[in-house]
C-alpha cells in the first residue's frame, strides 16, 4: 500500500482522484484492512495545514484527540478526551470520528455549537453541515463554529460489549438583552437528536420548551440534560 501525505489541497484532490483511500488515524479502517486486503493506495491529511487548524472557532479534521485542548470550547475538549483509551486519542483524528465513525462522539458537542464543516472531495473543496457528513461520510478538512457563552458534556458509564453510552452535550449562545439561544444533543445508543430554543436565565423556561420534542423518549437523559441546563444558566 502506498501511503500519500500530500502537503497542498491541490495535491491531496489529485490523490483521491487517482483512487486513494482516506486512512485518519487508521483506527477504524486497519482491522478490515487486514481482513478484505490493503488498498493499493491510501492518504492521510497529517501534513496538510489546512486540515491541522486548532483554535478558538476551527477545528482541523486531521488532528488527533488527545491534541484538543481549551482552545476549543469545553464541549468539544471534553467530547474528545472520552473517547476511547489514551492510546487511541493519541492516533484517531477529528474527522474520522465524525465523519467515519458510528459511534460519532464528538458529534452531539459540534451540533450544539453550530459547526459547519468543509469537506474535501477530487474535484473540490466546500463548505456544507454535519448533516451532509453523517449521510456522505466525506473527507472532513475542518470543523468551525461560534464561540458560545458556556457549553457542557457528559457520557455516561457504560457496560463493556454494550450499547454504546448516553452522551448529553450542550452549549448557550448570547442573543442579547438577556436572551439566549439553548442548544441540546442527546446520542441514544447510535442516534443523535438535537434542539434548540430561545430563552433567558430561567431554568424552567427551556425545559418546558424541549421536553416534548427531546426528552420525551429518553427518560435516562432527563437528569443530565437539567442538570446541564442549570449548570449554564447559573454561570
């Protein structure tokens, strides 16, 4: 298998044309790999700038998780320090998990932050949202949002060899005159919903306005999820 680390987006479309294989971190692809048989050619995006943004508003899709730190809002920077062990923090990338995952960690914390995406394919690059990347699973180049006034995040424990954790993200973005804009995300076993609605300082009032839509069918994220809500509010 030849390994392709383009250095330019030119280079890295010129790759995929030719066929090559997006490869991240190779932690979700290198057990089939080894399984179905190696492609003839793979590339990764490590050394490609703008695909290694880190900061307060951009995220970059080839930087690996144990590189998020709080240069990122506190969502985000926690969603990616649950995943997994340290060692695979250490090789899986930004982009491959919400882009190549099912699992999809960090997906409930950039919902909640508004994040556009832009995606790399052989014949250009684009800007689009996180619903495109679930559905198309595309070369992820980077991540961006608005900073919020607060954001929290929660995984819970789970059983080893069981469904996949109950993950409760969110974030509070100012409005002005004492009015904000609550966003939620709810990962439930392998599905992610999400809402958002406007309120001010009262804790009541946003949960009066999601329970319907969100929390109706899980109960479990009911505690998490007002707990969050008075934590932002009270900040």
């Amino acid at each position: 298998m030849l390994l392709r680390l383009p250095t330019s987006v030119s280079e890295a479309r010129e790759y995929l044309a030719e066929g090559a294989v997006p490869v991240g971190g190779a932690t979700l692809v290198w057990a089939t790999w080894q399984r179905d048989g190696f492609p003839t050619q793979a590339v990764s995006l490590r050394e490609l700038p703008e695909a290694n943004v880190l900061g307060p508003e951009e995220l970059g899709g080839a930087v690996v998780l144990n590189r998020v730190d709080d240069r990122v809002p506190e969502v985000l920077r926690r969603a990616a320090g649950s995943v997994g062990t340290g060692a695979v923090r250490r090789a899986a990338t930004v982009g491959g998990n919400i882009a190549g995952s099912t699992l999809r960690c960090l997906l409930p914390a950039a919902l909640v932050l508004d994040t556009r995406a832009t995606v790399l394919t052989s014949t250009g690059v684009y800007d689009t949202d996180l619903a495109e990347v679930v559905a198309k699973s595309p070369v992820l180049l980077s991540l961006r949002w608005r900073t919020p006034v607060a954001s929290a995040y929660r995984k819970h424990e789970s059983e080893p060899g069981g469904p996949p954790p109950l993950v409760v993200a969110s974030a509070l973005h100012a409005l002005g005159e004492g009015r904000y804009r609550l966003s939620i995300a709810v990962r439930d076993g392998y599905e992610v919903v999400s809402e958002s609605t406007e309120c001010g300082t009262d804790p009541e009032e946003p949960l009066s306005a999601l329970g319907p839509t969100l929390l109706s069918d899980i109960p479990a994220a009911r505690t998490a999820v007002h707990d969050q809500i008075n934590g932002l509010l009270s900040r």
